[in-house]
C-alpha cells in the first residue's frame, strides 16, 4: 500500500467508494502540527490487518508519514499541516497515476490518545460544486468518478468551517498510540 495512501486511510485513507476529492495546491508550509500528532501510531485495516504508522518532522513545517502495513514494504509520503477553525486538516500530493494533484484531509487528536482521520465526502463536495458554494468540476480517474476543487483555500475553509457543513466529513481511521518498544 502506497504511503499516499495510508495518509488517505491514516493520514489519508483510500478513496472511499472508489472516489476522491482532489485540489490544485497544498496547504501551505506556514503551520506546526499539533505536538501530538507527531509518533508512532498503530491501527487495523477494514480486513483486521495490523497498520503502523510513524509521523515525524521532515523539515520546517512539513511532515513525513511513514507506513508499514503488515506484509508490504515501508511507504512514504510528505504532507503539511494547516489548523482552521476547530479542525486541522492534512494534505499531500497524489501520484500521477491518480491525476498529481493534492489530497485533503482532517484529523483530530482526541483527549483519549485517538488520532482520527476524516476524508471528504465526495458527493456532499459534488452537491456544493453543484450550488456554487465551491469551485471545480468531477473528473474519471483511475479508482473511479471524484471531484477536483478548483476554490482557493480561503474558500473552502469557509465552506468546511461553516456548521451546516458539518456532515461533509465522514471518518476514514481510527488510530492509537504505539506502545514504547522496551529493550531487555
């Protein structure tokens, strides 16, 4: 699995329904992630394999995720951080096989040691596309119909920030807290 793709399910989670909501640019490198966000973090896939996730600075600002789900070779994927709102949010550039652009999406760290990650719900972005409250159009890519939003940040944070919205987010993973490994 793709390092991509773990932030898709992770950090990102996969496509889920076979769509994804894509955009032109990435949030900008201007923000620390939360102190928590950084470690190792574990969780089980929708099959009940075993995922390892470890999250480390990679520079001022950005962030590598790096996976290892059970069986498949170690995948990474660099990503930047923005907080809006009540929400942060995550993004990272898609191979080109999946069209180049950027992935988003939120994530919070929960007082119980959770990290929970949410992806865009395709057809809630669609029906905005559709009323004109975002900009963009539906594009055919390889795991099947999505969206690109062609809005500026400042726009769709409008758009994700708004209550009324709120259902727009649809929980993707669940992940806790590594255990420290102890050296006999």
């Amino acid at each position: 699995m793709n390092a991509w793709r773990l932030l898709l399910i992770a950090l990102s989670s996969l496509l889920l329904g076979g769509c994804l909501v894509s955009f032109n640019a990435p949030l900008p490198a201007s923000q620390a992630a939360p102190a928590g966000l950084v470690g190792r973090w574990v969780s089980k896939d929708a099959w009940g394999q075993h995922l390892a996730l470890s999250i480390k600075r990679n520079g001022a600002d950005h962030y590598l995720a790096i996976s290892t789900p059970a069986g498949q070779p170690r995948d990474e994927v660099g990503f930047t951080v923005a907080g809006h709102g009540s929400r942060w949010y995550a993004s990272a550039r898609m191979p080109a096989d999946y069209g180049g652009q950027y992935a988003l999406v939120g994530f919070e760290l929960t007082d119980d040691g959770a990290l929970v990650v949410y992806n865009l719900d395709v057809d809630r972005v669609r029906q905005a596309l559709q009323q004109q409250a975002l900009r963009g159009e539906g594009v055919d890519g390889k795991e099947g119909e999505g969206v690109r939003v062609d809005s500026d940040l400042d726009q769709v944070f409008a758009y994700l920030d708004d209550p009324a919205n709120s259902d727009v987010f649809v929980e993707i993973a669940r992940y806790t807290r590594a255990k420290p490994i102890r050296k006999s």
